[in-house]
C-alpha cells in the first residue's frame, strides 16, 4: 500500500512540475523576452562586424607545383610470392 502511494507521489509531483514548466516556457512574457534576447544578439552581430578589419589575401602564388614522371619504377609486390620465401 505504501510502495502505491509512493508511486503516486511522484507521478503527480513529475506532472506538476512539466505543467508549471511548460506554462513558464509558453507564456508571453517568456516568449518576449526570448525575441528581445534575440533581436539583441543580432545587433550586437552588426555591431562587430562593422568593427572588424579586412584582411589582404596574401595567398597568392604559394603553392609550388612539382612536375613528377609516371615512369617511376614502382616495386610490384605479390603476396603469395612472399610466403613461398619465408
């Protein structure tokens, strides 16, 4: 009997707490707050991004380009050839 009235307990303390989270979560002024928050953020974004310098693309010509022959000697290996030496 107690175990079932344990049990109730927490499912009912389990649903106040989603209720009252979800009621905060869907309220008005939290969803205002929240756009504020994010109108903010943006123009704090434009803010800085004004402010940042431009850098000079100093890139060019780095990379060196090596001419290489296809007629390199490649060492062909065969792996049953190499059990038969051992």
């Amino acid at each position: 009997m107690l175990k079932e009235i344990k049990y109730l307990i927490f499912i009912i303390v389990i649903f106040i707490s989603l209720f009252f989270t979800g009621k905060y979560y869907f309220s008005d002024d939290n969803i205002k707050n929240s756009y504020r928050s994010l109108n903010n953020i943006n123009e704090r974004l434009k803010k800085y991004s004004k402010k940042l310098p431009i850098l000079e693309n100093n890139t060019k010509n780095v990379i060196e380009y090596v001419n290489q022959s296809n007629q390199s000697k490649k060492k062909r290996f065969n792996f049953w050839k190499l059990l038969e030496n051992d």
